[in-house]
C-alpha cells in the first residue's frame, strides 16, 4: 500500500523566513512518482513538482527547491525568502508508475502561513 | 492553453436529493479522475475511468457513486442520494495516457458541494 505523510499540520512564519515542508512516504513499487501541489485560499490544486524514482538530484526553481533522499523516503520542499502569497495548504502526493492505476495519493497537507 | 473546466463551482442541496457534477477534460486526454477533499481535510482518490470504464475505484465509491462519460467531451460524477458527508471540494482531473512512465494529471478548479 501506499501512504504518504506529512508530519507538520501548520506552520507560520514571517515574511523571508525559510521554511521547509516535509514529506515521508511508503511505497513497495520499485518506480514511482512524487509531487509537490499548493493549494491557495481560492481551493483549486496547483502543480508544483513531479520527480521519478530514479531521478534524486536535487531541483531548485527560483525560491522553491527540492531535496529527495530515497534511503529515507523523504521529498522536503524548502522555500526560501517566503512571500504572503506563498500562504496555502501545500500537498505531497504519490503516485505508481506503469502498468497500474495512476491515481494520486496525499499526504494530510500542511499550511503555511506567511505573515508580513 | 488547454484546462479542465468544472461545473458548477458551486452546488447547494438537499440530503437524499442526486447530483451531477460535470467535467470537461482537456481534449486530447484519454483518462478520467474524480477527488474528493473534504473541508480541511486531504484530497481523496474515488475514481480512474478510461475507454468508457472504470478501471479502479477507492473504498468511498460505493453504490451512490456513478461515474459516465456521456459524449465527447463530458465526464460526469453522480450521487444518487446524497448524505451530509458527501459535501466535500470534487476534483476532475484528466492525462493522456499511462504505462509509459507518468502522464500528469491536470485538475480542474474544483465544484463544492453542500449538502444540507
């Protein structure tokens, strides 16, 4: 089975401040994926991040970045110099890969609020 | 660019009374996803539908649950009774194929629906 977990419910910070979210997950599949989704006060789902099994290099894309580390099963997401508007509930989520179903599995979500 | 459009962004109703959610996914895409997040809570898989067939379903998609893809171009969810704990955020979500490494799933922006 599949889980994903994500340890922190909420977290608030102030306006530049780093903050990292982090996520742990279970899988028995050898090939898998793994994503990043932010959720904003409006509710609709916005895609951040996908990365595969067999791909840990590390990703940055402006003040987001990435850090997956299969021997533990983690995908943290870091945003550095946080902005009010990186407030939201942000997901990590799960998928398998080939062959069978490609449904998403998310961790609880953790919200993030950025105070100025 | 090509998005996953929901209707209606918001639907208020009565217990025991069925409900349609619609869905019009990109339209090039082959395969159909329904989530469900209730308030405050994760987002939920109910159901994965390709080649006019469901082809998983989660445990919540139970005998109320219907899922159709009427014409071209809709995706629709049916509730057929409709419960207090149905209200919930129901996400559409479509890709263009799997079983050949991940084909991301693009999300619409979500219906809500209340049931009183």
């Amino acid at each position: 089975a599949q889980k994903v977990t994500q340890a922190q419910t909420e977290i608030s910070v102030v306006e530049k401040e780093d903050v990292t979210l982090d996520c742990v997950y279970e899988t028995r599949d050898t090939t898998y994926y793994l994503f990043w989704y932010k959720q904003p006060p409006s509710g609709e789902l916005v895609f951040l991040i996908r990365r595969n099994s067999f791909d840990e290099q590390n990703e940055i894309s402006g003040r987001y970045s990435w850090n997956f580390q299969k021997s533990t099963s983690s995908f943290n997401f870091t945003i550095t110099a946080s902005q009010v508007v990186d407030s939201a509930v942000y997901f990590c989520a799960l998928s398998r890969s080939q062959g069978g179903s490609e449904k998403l599995v998310f961790g609880k979500g953790m919200k993030l609020t950025v105070n100025p | 660019e090509p998005e996953v459009t929901q209707t209606p962004s918001h639907q208020v109703t009565q217990m025991g009374q069925e409900v349609i959610l619609r869905c019009v996914p990109i339209s090039n895409h082959l395969y159909f996803y329904w989530y469900r997040q209730i308030l405050g809570q994760k987002v939920e898989f109910l159901v994965s539908f390709y080649n006019n067939e469901i082809s998983e379903k989660s445990e919540i998609f139970d005998d109320q649950f219907s899922v159709e893809r009427p014409d071209g171009s809709n995706f629709t969810l049916k509730i057929r009774s409709t419960k207090l704990e149905d209200s919930a955020m129901y996400f559409c979500a479509s890709s263009t194929n799997r079983g050949r490494g991940y084909n991301e799933q693009f999300f619409g922006p979500g219906t809500r629906l209340t049931v009183l």
